[in-house]
C-alpha cells in the first residue's frame, strides 16, 4: 500500500492550514506527523483518511492497483479522541458492530479483543459510564484488531494513564508489523517506535 501526496493544501476560508506537501506513505513504514497544537496534523490525516478533501493538489492510493478516495475507508483503521461511539451501546454490542463492517485479524475473535481490553467485567456496560480512558483503550483496540493495511492514530495516548501508555505500546508491538501506520502527535511517547517523520510546520 502506497499513498502519494502531490502539492497538497488545505485551507480554511483564505488561511492555509498547510499547503505544498509532496510526500509519499509506504506499506511498513511507521510515520509521525509533528507539530504545536493548532498546526494542522488532525486537518492532514482527515486529509490522508479521505474524509476531507484538500483545497489543492492530488491524493492517491495504490495497492498494486489504484483505489478511489470513496473506497479507501475499507482499508484504514483509525483511532482518535474526537471519534464518537456510540454511547448506548454496550462494549459487547459496540465490538459486535465494528466487527459487522470490518474484518478481524486473522486468528484473532471478538472474546480475545475483550481479554485484549482488559475490560471483560464492563462488557454489558453502556459506554456512557465508561471513563474517558476506557472509551480511548476501546477505540484503540477496535483499531488495532482490525484487519486493515494501514492504521491512523491521532493523539492516541489521550485519557490514558502510565500503565495504559505501556498498554498502548504493546498494542503497537503487537499489531503494526507489516502495516503502514501514521500517527499524529507531538508527544514522543505516542511516536517513539516511528521511523519517519513529518514536521507540519515546513509546509506554511
């Protein structure tokens, strides 16, 4: 899996958010996107998610053939604070749901995403209780099991305390081998395993 950017912008209104990126995301490369809060790195994976279209340039995606935009959903995963759940769900229904549209990893079922959670005495429980740590635990591993060549993480440690950070990291491990992974951050916690970096701030 390939996505290439070509002279991409976004604005909003007459402000760029970024404009004049030419780069090119490869399948097992691990990437951060960087920058200060505010920089546009969230504004960049929508645009890489193909929820939002850029202002300029051309976004393309290739796995040994081309994909269009509208279809490119079916190969990410992604996971971030601002992405709603369904708060009436239960944790057993919200899994049930995820797993109706996407395919788990291979040898992997809905039982062990429950283990993988460490949450299986909440799993009749309504997200609504749900602290917003575990709403962030769940949505990471919805993300993770699911199999997808790439995965985007925006701001994937928020809500998480130390022992869910080391959490996380095990996912990552666990889950990341053969796939391309963008991750948008300015903690180096949340990209440390990353080997290509993206500063937002060189495209103003």
């Amino acid at each position: 899996m390939t996505i290439t950017l070509e002279d991409i912008g976004r604005r909003f209104n007459q402000e760029w958010i970024f404009k004049g990126i030419n780069y090119q995301f490869n399948s097992g490369g691990k990437y951060a996107i960087l920058g200060p809060n505010g920089s546009g790195k969230s504004t960049l994976l929508r645009v890489v998610l193909g929820n939002l279209s850029p202002s300029e340039g051309v976004i393309t995606y290739n796995n040994q053939k081309n994909i269009p935009v509208e279809r490119i959903y079916e190969s990410i995963s992604f996971a971030a604070p601002y992405l709603d759940l369904i708060e009436e769900f239960t944790l057993q229904e919200t899994i049930d749901f995820h797993f109706k549209f996407k395919a788990l990893q291979k040898g992997f079922d809905e039982e062990m995403v429950l283990e993988l959670l460490g949450l299986k005495k909440s799993q009749d429980k309504a997200l609504k209780h749900f602290s917003s740590g575990m709403k962030q635990r769940t949505k990471l591993v919805l993300a993770c099991c699911t199999d997808t060549p790439i995965l985007l993480l925006d701001e994937p440690t928020s809500n998480l305390d130390k022992q869910g950070v080391v959490w996380y990291h095990e996912l990552i491990a666990r889950f990341t081998a053969d796939r391309l992974v963008i991750v948008g951050s300015n903690q180096e916690a949340e990209y440390s395993f990353c080997n290509h970096f993206v500063q937002i701030t060189d495209y103003k």
